[in-house]
C-alpha cells in the first residue's frame, strides 16, 4: 500500500483552488519511493497494484454481502489519457457481477428531452455494486461549457456564468443526495501532458492495431486544451467536496497511474465499517438443523 499521506497529495481538498499548471503529470518523487530509480518504481508501482487487485476482490465480496453501501467511481479526462486501460487494470480481479461498466458518448434526443443528469441516475450502482462512469454527468460542465452549441433546449437561454454555476450547485446536490443513501463516490481526473497525449496519437497512428483507436475528432479537441483545462479546473474547483472529493492523478505514466487508483479505491472500500452479515438465534437454529440433516445422510 502507499502511505496515506502521499495519497492525500492528490485529493483535492474542498477548500483549496487547483491550477492544473502546478499538478505533475508524471510522478513528484516522494519519501516513500526515494530510493528506487524509474526502473525500480515501476516494479514498485506494480506490487502496489498487484495487492490492492488482490485486496479489492476480498472487499468487494464484503461490499456485496454488506449490502449497505455501494461505490460510483468516476473518470475523467482528455482523449489518450488512459481511462479504458486503467479501468481494465484495475478492475481486473473483480467478480464481474458485483461491477459495472457505463461509458457515456453522445447523448440522444431522448437524453437531451430530460435534465442532463437523467441518463446516468438510470445507470447508478446498486447496494453492494461498484459503478464505473467512463466519462460522466461531467461531459456537461466540460464538452457543453467548451461547445456550448450542444447545449439541449431550455427555457432560459442565459448561458453565463450563473447558468453554470446552476449546473455545478445540481451536481453537487445530486452526489450529496447519493452519499447520503449510502453510495460511496471517487472521482479521477486522469491529468495526462498534452506532449504524451501527442505521442499516444502517434502510437495509434504508427501501428496498424492500434489504427482503430484514432478518431478525426481527437486532433478537433486537442486545439482546445486550453480552453479544456480551464472548464476542468472550473469543475474540480467547484465540485470536490468532502462527500464526492476529486483526484488529481499524474497520467504520463500508465503503471503509476494504475497503482494510485488502485490504491486509492481499496483504501476508500477498506475504511467503511464492512461486515458480513451476522445471523439471529432463529437463523442459526435452522443451519444447524440442516447440519444435522446433511450429515444424517
């Protein structure tokens, strides 16, 4: 595991403003991995993440027989960032029944007829489940504040700033509801350099099967960065509260990456007052019935 203090770099406090141009995007060398060269650390990032797979397919079966509590974790980020590859990583040692994965594009007409959180409160995980939001309820503070021409129809046509300060207070409101029932919610910003986010296209177009991840619309984007690092600035800044905090995750690494989220996700799950259920007298009368009716076999 890493220490918790370390890990507590990366949560963004709710009283606290984030510039993204002062968050690393590759690994800010701590006391905790001084010793080891790059090398090294990656073999040291991939212990870390190879425990907590290990760790989090045990607690995740005491989420499910709890059934008390259930887990949204969210993802963010720009295109190349490594969402899907941290996601399949880290997930890897799960029981798929107990997980789900909801990856949001572009809304259709019926999404944009209802509010814009409507489509994904339909896709929110159970009691006892871990939820995945590959991109989320986010898109709409972020691609919609960059394109406001995506904006659905509404009867007010103000698009100022209050009308998006409007959006992050219903955010807000709609996470602090869903913790108050009991869903556990993380939230990763996946903070990826726009020069490795460059060789990652570079990748995708030099080799044949990696053709069919590169999309016209991903170079499109990219000429907005900055417009993008502002509207996600904007969004953690108002958004990461104590109930629903955000983490700003160094992405130029994928095995560092891989390691922190996982890390953190096992830590959240471990810090919540699991137990499997216990069984009342009545309950533990009728085992030991049947017991004694297997045994008599």
């Amino acid at each position: 595991m890493i220490k918790k203090k370390y890990i507590d770099l990366f949560r963004v406090e709710s009283e606290n403003k984030v510039h993204l141009k002062n968050y690393d995007t590759g690994w800010a060398q701590t006391e905790e991995f001084k010793d080891f060269g790059k090398g090294k650390l990656k073999e040291r990032a991939q212990i870390v993440l190879e425990q907590n797979i290990a760790d989090l397919a045990q607690v995740q079966q005491l989420l499910y027989a709890d059934d008390r509590y259930s887990l949204l974790i969210v993802f963010q980020a720009m295109d190349a960032a490594g969402k899907d590859g941290t996601i399949k990583h880290v997930m890897s040692g799960v029981n798929p029944q107990g997980c789900q994965v909801f990856s949001f594009k572009k809304p259709s007409i019926e999404d944009l007829d209802h509010n814009f959180l409507w489509r994904y409160m339909k896709s929110l995980p159970e009691r006892g489940r871990i939820g995945i939001f590959n991109r989320s309820y986010y898109e709409d503070v972020l691609v919609v504040k960059v394109h406001p021409e995506l904006l659905q129809n509404l009867p007010d046509g103000k698009r100022g700033k209050k009308f998006w300060e409007s959006r992050y207070e219903d955010i807000n409101a709609f996470e602090h509801h869903l913790k108050r029932n009991g869903t556990v919610i993380l939230k990763f910003f996946l903070n990826v350099s726009k020069k490795e986010q460059k060789q990652r296209f570079m990748e995708r177009l030099e080799h044949p099967e990696k053709n069919w991840k590169f999309s016209c619309s991903d170079l499109a984007e990219r000429e907005h960065w900055d417009d993008y690092m502002k509207v996600y600035e904007d969004a953690i800044n108002a958004t990461s509260t104590k109930w629903a905090p955000w983490y700003i995750i160094p992405a130029d690494n994928k095995w560092i990456t891989r390691a922190l989220v996982a890390d953190i996700i096992t830590s959240t799950l471990r810090n919540l007052d699991l137990e499997f259920p216990k069984l009342n007298e009545e309950q533990l009368k009728i085992l030991a019935e049947a017991r004694k009716t297997l045994e008599a076999e």
